[in-house]
C-alpha cells in the first residue's frame, strides 16, 4: 500500500460521506425540522433588542 491507494480511500470516503449528508439534507424527514429552523428568528420579537435602541447617541 502506497500514498496513491491512500489518498484514493480518503477521496472516496470523502465523496460518501458528502452523498450522506446530500441525502440527509434533501429527505423526506428534515424537511420539517429545517423549516421551523428557518422561522426561529420570526417565532418571538426580543424586547430587550440591542439593535433597536442605540446604547449612545451619535
């Protein structure tokens, strides 16, 4: 075994686990979690906002 037949398994363990998580993303079942991911900054409006009222006046 020499660094060619290593540097092939790494390639192809590298493109399986890049099908693996092709696969998770695009399932049936993620759709659901990855949608109410998306909305979690839109569920509550925070009071306490730093953005919205500048500590300082410029």
């Amino acid at each position: 075994m020499d660094i060619n037949d290593l540097r092939s398994i790494v390639t192809v363990a590298g493109l399986l686990c890049f099908l693996a998580i092709v696969g998770w993303a695009y399932g049936k079942g993620s759709k659901k979690g990855f949608e109410e991911a998306a909305n979690l900054p839109f569920a509550e409006h925070d009071d306490q906002g730093g953005a919205s009222k500048p500590s300082h006046p410029r």
